[in-house]
C-alpha cells in the first residue's frame, strides 16, 4: 500500500451495497463503471472510498460492525447519513431538482426551499467525515451531481487540500442553468476544486460560460482565477473495461446465453435498447420510430425483432410509474398492430439482467440503438462496441448523447427525429460488414486505448501543475495582388517556376485528409500548365510520398512530399531523401505523448511520415482542438529543447519535423539551380509556407492563400476558389 499521498474518493455511494436480509448483512460489491475505473489506482496507491453504504443504520454495534467490514475488506468508509434529511437530498434535490433541468427537462424539475437546505446539510456531513479521515497531502476526488457544494466547504477548512471533482452528467447552457434559484452557490461550490472535469467539451464550456454570466470569471485556456487560486476545467471522456467485455464473450457462460438467444430469434436481426427507465432515455420516442419503421418496411415484418431491456429506476415517485404505463402502452400498441403468429416484433424486458446475460444480448445484437434524449455520456454504446472484437455490428447514436464525440463513425441522429432514426435503422440493417467493420474498428481502437482506467489516470494526471498555454500568433490583414499584373508577367516570360502548395491551395481543406484528393478540373488545370514548355512546375506540399504519387505522380510535375523531406522528378524512380542530424528512434519517444492528445481529443488523428509526426484536429470541436493544439505545443517544446527537432502549427495540425526539412530548403533546390527563371510563383496557406515565401528572390509573386494572417507573402488570395480562378487565367481559360 501506500506510495504516495493517500487518495480519498468520495461519491454519494459506495462500490459496495450493504443490505440487511434474515440471515443479517450482506455485502454486494458494485460492478463496473467508477468501481471498476479505479481498480488499477487501488494498486498504485493508498486508497479508501467514502460514501453512503446504502442502509440506514440506527444501533451502535450494527453501525461498528459495518466500518469494520468495509474498512478491512473493501476499503471504504461508510457515511451514515440522517434519515430526516436523506430524502429531501436525494429524492429531493439531487434527483428532483439537479437530474432534470441539468438534462434539459426544466418542466420537470421542482425547487423547494428545504429540499435545498437538506442538500447542504448533507454536503456538510461529508465534509466533516473527510475533516475525520483526511490528513496533510491527501488528494480528494469527489464525485458528481449529489456533492456539488462539497468542494467548498472541504477549502473552507482545509485551505491547502488538492481537490477533484467530476460531473457524471451534463452540464446544461447557461440560460438554463440559471433557472436554478441558486445557482452561484452551486458554483461557488465547484470552485473550491483545483480540478472540475466534464464527459464532454461542451458540458465545460456550458460551464464556463455559466462562470462569465453569473458570476462574472472569465477563463483563459480553461484556467479560471477565483481569488488567490486558479481552478482548472478539462474534458475527460470515461471510457469502459473493454477487455473485461472481450474476455466474457469467450466464456461458456455467455456462449450458453448466445445459443440459446440464437434457439428463440432464429434467423431474425436483432436491435438492442438497454436503459435505466428514465424520461431522459427517450424510450418512448425511439418506440415511436421503431413503430414509423416497420409502417415504412413491411418486408422487414418477422425478419427483425427489438429487444428493449429497460431497468426499473425510482419506481416509487409518480413521474416514474406513469413513463413506466406509457411505455408498456405502446409496445402492447406495436405488438398488437404488427404481431404475428410465430412473431413479435418488440421483447420488452423490464428487469436488472446479470452481467453474462447482458453481455450475451450486446453479442447477439446487430444493431445497438441508443437514442437518449440527453445523456451525460451513455456507457451502452461503448459495451456494445467492446463486445464486438471483431468489429462487427452497427451502432446508432443520439447526436445529444455524450458519446457521440467519440464515437463519430456510429450513426448519429437526432433522438426527437422518426423518420430519421427510421432511416438510420434501415441502413443499419442492411450495411455491409465491411462497411461495419471500417466504421467500428477505429472507434474501438479508440476504447481500447482510453479506457476506463486510463480515464482514472489521466484525471488524477491533471492535478499536476498545469501546461501554460502557448504564445498566440498575432495576425495582419495581407494586401490582394492584381491578377492582371500577374498575367501580364507570366505571358511575356520564357522560364517560369511555379512552386505549388496543395491542401488549404488548390483544394479546400477536408474533415479527413484522404478525401481532399483532387478532381478532374484540378488534374487537368495542372497537366496543361506542366506541358507548357516554359513552365517548370513544382507542388510542395506536406503529404505523404505515398498520397503525393498516387494522386499527382502522374502529371508530371515536380513533386515535393512532408514538406521537404522527399523529393521527386519526373522520371526519377524513387524518391530522394533529404539527410538531417535527427537522432534514430526520436518517433517512439514523442509517440505517447501525441497518441494521449489524440485520445483526450475525440476527432484528432496521429499522421506518421518519413521525417515528421502530425496531430490532425480538423474533425475535433474547434474551441477543445485549439486549446488542445496550444497545449501540446507547450508540452512538446519542453520535450524537444536542445534537440534537431521543430515544431510547425499549421491549419489545424501541429507537425514536430526534423530541423532542416522544410519548404523553404527544398525550394532552394530549384531557385539555386544553373537554370535562371524570369517569372516565379509561390502560393501556400500556413505557416508551413512561410519558409518557402522567405526564401523567395525579389520579383517573385508570393501569394498567401486566405486572408488576415502576418505572412512573408507579398500578396493573397481570397481562397481555394480564388485560386483555382487564377489557374484557369494561367493556361488560357
């Protein structure tokens, strides 16, 4: 035990229900979710876990007997918490108040005045249990929704503590937000955090947002000052235990289940819904597309079959027995209209099922159709995905649901539209396996990499001292250049150099970077102008040799690839390296570290070349991938000082490249030639360019791509557009 300071987490709940049978006690450990995600740091350090056991207990020896248990034996603290107050709390505030309207359902949310000050006595006895067990250099780590004022009362009398926190669930807009009649207090009650971490992006954002119009903070780079203390605010996407899923789809016990699943549904398709019965999961709306979906498909009647397992959820509170009637409701609707002998279109489950049998359901499902109406981040779809190895399976996703920043490839939809999850289910079942396969094997190399574990890790990582941000690039307006004058240079000379750059130039930039190939009108612009006996046509540009060959190798022209590294003439039959003083081996040291960005940065992607490494945030949420950008920046220039490696920002990546490759060197190869070129162009879009336009002779045309940016470039362009105009007006057109 014991390495470092002890970490004391503290939930609403323990990871173990303790609950009072005939036979006396029973112990009932917690399976999955944050119980499992904190497993791995149990092993690293010492650890105890403060919470509600799940009893009231009103006997003395009862109450030293239960500390005992679950001190020596899971590790835990039980907190007993008063009767009077708990339900005004839980039932109360936390899910009366807090659940709905942090979930975009302001119409059902209530605010009582006692309910309010049951939630802050309860936060207080939490506090004074920590003041109990906590000592000099302990780490908090509390958690969600129910414990939301705990952070400042715990700063109140422990100035010094190092505190987490993290919401499970969303954090609503602003406006929303401040229907809440006391909504500063919440937040000056997360504010007494070091760290507050979010599923999503934009559950932090809500929140800082919420910072500036209530309490008038603003943030810098997710660092918000409140009197002598910064509290930082980051996005942590919990992930599952993805090998716990593989591994039990290999035992005989969930092999059984399959078979005998396999026995009942035939040759059918089957699509899954699994839910705790709540009215965020939209279970009734996603019947209601179900029931548009075999209206519209009739020659799917007895070939598909739903199976809806929703899990009973407070099912004392009125609220929740009438969406418990209405659902029942319309699934007898749906199986009494469509229903045939030998067919039922909807298996409507309304149980807890074990962990084999569920699993075993995820397995035999084609579809996974997980549609909340608003979700912190749903774990269903990424249990389904683990429980498909193989890649297999389709996974539709509500576009309102945390997880659908990772899991873009997923079929996203709208959980309010019928007809379009209709459609999506349609597609669903009839997509072709490899279709499935190229869509959900990244996703699951995504889940494989940040796990639940990781997910742990990486939030206690970030209490760390925090990255500074990167120095921003100051930016001018640039001055249009006449194309006529241009033309005029370019149709009296006889020796020209066109040094041409490719992305974010000659075609817009695309949210993958293989489908910005070109098309027809580019390839032929560039043949006309590389047959012209007067031209000597070069495009430089950042891709990979490979991407270069196969979609401009044949034009040609004189190709450069990663931005100088390799270089090609027509008829060369290899490419030419360009020797640096880069140490062998130096790709695997920094590979870690740009692999975390990519996994803390749903969207981003990692591009290896021969002399390079690339961080690609195109497809991420603009405001996380540039505060991600600015952040691995910082990180790498500590990494890379005093070694033969540079860093490059361009538009949307953030590229490390051996020192001396760049653009600006390789178009030396061609200005320094014995041949003497009377007219030179030079275009590019980013910083990348710049060396090249530095390099550039007086009397060049350099041109930047896009407007507003400090450039070495003498003039600019408007866009792609306004480029590709320009091509035209160069070959004649």
């Amino acid at each position: 035990m014991g390495k470092d300071p002890k970490l004391i987490v503290v939930s609403n709940r323990l990871p173990v229900e303790v609950v009072r049978t005939e036979d006396g006690l029973k112990y009932h450990p917690a399976a999955g979710g944050l119980a499992t995600s904190l497993q791995s740091v149990r092993k690293q350090r010492d650890m105890v876990w403060l919470g509600w056991p799940g009893i009231h207990v009103w006997d003395d020896k009862e109450r030293k007997e239960i500390e005992r248990r679950l001190l020596k034996e899971y590790e835990s603290v039980p907190l007993f918490l008063p009767p009077s107050d708990f339900d005004l709390y839980y039932e109360g505030f936390s899910n009366g108040t807090i659940w709905p309207l942090f979930h975009y359902f302001p119409q059902n949310a209530h605010y009582e005045a006692r309910e309010w000050s049951a939630y802050k006595a309860i936060n207080a006895v939490f506090r004074d249990k920590i003041l109990e067990i906590a000592r000099p250099g302990d780490l908090l780590w509390i958690h969600d929704y129910h414990l939301m004022m705990l952070p400042e009362l715990v700063r109140e009398a422990l100035p010094e503590a190092k505190i987490g926190f993290f919401l499970h669930i969303p954090f609503p807009s602003s406006e929303l937000f401040r229907m809440l009649p006391w909504r500063e207090e919440i937040l000056r009650g997360l504010l007494g955090s070091d760290l507050i971490g979010f599923h999503s992006h934009g559950y932090a954002r809500h929140f800082l947002s919420s910072l500036l119009r209530l309490l008038g903070l603003e943030q810098e780079f997710g660092r918000v000052i409140t009197g002598d203390r910064v509290v930082k605010v980051d996005t942590f996407p919990i992930g599952v235990d993805v090998g716990r899923f593989e591994t039990a789809m290999g035992t005989k016990a969930v092999q059984k289940e399959l078979a005998d699943l396999e026995d009942q549904t035939r040759d059918r398709k089957i699509v899954l819904t699994v839910d705790r019965l709540d009215f965020t999961k939209g279970i009734v709306e996603r019947l209601e597309s179900f029931d548009h979906f075999l209206s519209e498909n009739p020659d799917w009647h007895r070939r598909v079959t739903l199976i809806s397992l929703a899990v009973p959820s407070r099912t004392g509170v009125p609220e929740y027995q009438a969406l418990k009637k209405e659902v029942d409701e319309a699934v007898g609707r749906i199986n009494g209209r469509y229903g045939r002998p030998g067919w039922v279109p909807i298996w409507y489950m309304y149980r807890f099922l074990p962990f084999d049998r569920l699993v075993a359901l995820y397995g035999a499902a084609d579809v996974a159709l997980v549609t909340p109406l608003r979700d912190g981040m749903n774990l269903v779809a990424k249990e389904y995905l683990a429980a498909h190895p193989d890649g297999t399976g389709v996974l539709i996703l509500s576009e309102t649901a945390g997880a659908a920043e990772e899991l873009g490839e997923a079929l996203i939809v709208n959980p309010h539209d019928t007809e379009q999850i209709s459609e999506a289910l349609l597609h669903a079942l009839t997509m072709s396996e490899s279709e499935q396969m190229a869509r959900n094997l990244p996703m699951l190399a995504r889940l494989r990499r940040y796990d639940v574990v990781r997910w742990a890790e990486d939030f206690l990582g970030g209490l760390e001292p925090e990255i500074a941000p990167a120095k921003q690039q100051v930016q001018v307006r640039l001055d249009e250049a006449g194309l006529e004058l241009l033309l005029e240079a370019y149709r009296s000379t006889n020796r020209r150099l066109l040094l041409l750059d490719y992305d974010g130039t000659m075609v817009p930039f695309a949210a993958r970077p293989e489908e910005a190939a070109p098309d027809e009108e580019l390839l032929t612009l560039l043949v006309r102008l590389v047959k012209d006996k007067k031209n000597t046509v070069v495009i430089i540009s950042g891709r990979d040799l490979e991407t270069l060959q196969d979609w401009l190798g044949e034009i040609g022209a004189d190709l450069v690839a990663e931005h100088g590294a390799q270089i090609r003439r027509p008829g060369d039959t290899k490419w030419t390296r360009q020797t640096t003083e880069a140490p062998d081996g130096w790709k695997g040291e920094l590979r870690p570290l740009l692999e975390l960005y990519v996994d803390r940065t749903p969207g981003s992607m990692l591009e290896e070349k021969t002399a390079s490494m690339a961080w690609h945030y195109r497809r991420a949420e603009p405001d996380l991938g540039d505060l991600r950008a600015k952040q691995l920046m910082e990180n790498l220039e500590g990494v890379i000082a005093n070694t033969p490696l540079v860093i490059m920002q361009g538009s949307k990546v953030v590229e490390v490249k051996e020192s001396g490759i760049g653009k600006g060197r390789a178009a030396l190869r061609w200005l320094d030639s014995d041949t003497i070129y009377d007219f030179i162009l030079a275009t590019g879009d980013d910083v990348t360019d710049e060396e090249m336009f530095e390099v550039m002779p007086d009397g060049a045309w350099s041109i930047r791509i896009g407007v507003d940016r400090r450039s070495a470039a003498k003039y600019s362009l408007r866009g792609t557009s306004a480029f590709r105009s320009m091509l035209r007006s160069l070959v004649g057109d």
